[in-house]
C-alpha cells in the first residue's frame, strides 16, 4: 500500500502488525472484561426497548410517528 506523496510502502501498525495467533487471542476474549451485572441490556429486553427508544427520541426530536396520517 503505496502513499501517494513518497511511493513507498507504508508500516503495518495495530492489529494488521500482529501475527494471527495474537489477533485470535485478542478476538476470543470479546466483552469479557465487562463483568455479568453490568451488561443490563443482555438480561432484561424491556430495559434495553426503553434506552434505544429514549435514545431515539433524543437524536430525532420525538421519533417516529405511529400512523401515516401526517404525510399529506
């Protein structure tokens, strides 16, 4: 992978720079560093309905509307 300004290859770095054993080592541990009780979301749907829906709401001003009565 050339850069454009000096044609010479640039450094592998992160995990491209790693060998494949270490990035599967890395890939296997996933979320474990989060202990069980903190991963809410996992355990209870309703909680996580209600974090995206409130979430929504938040980024589109009241979030959708139900009926299609308002498109004209």
């Amino acid at each position: 992978m050339p850069t454009a300004d000096t044609g010479k290859p640039r450094a592998r770095r992160g995990f491209a720079a790693m060998n494949p054993e270490r990035r599967r080592e890395i890939a296997r541990k996933g979320g474990a560093s989060v202990p069980g009780e903190k991963r809410s979301f996992a355990k209870d749907r309703d909680l996580a309905a209600a974090a995206g829906r409130k979430g929504g709401e938040a980024s589109r001003g009241g979030g959708r509307t139900r009926g299609r009565g308002d498109l004209g």
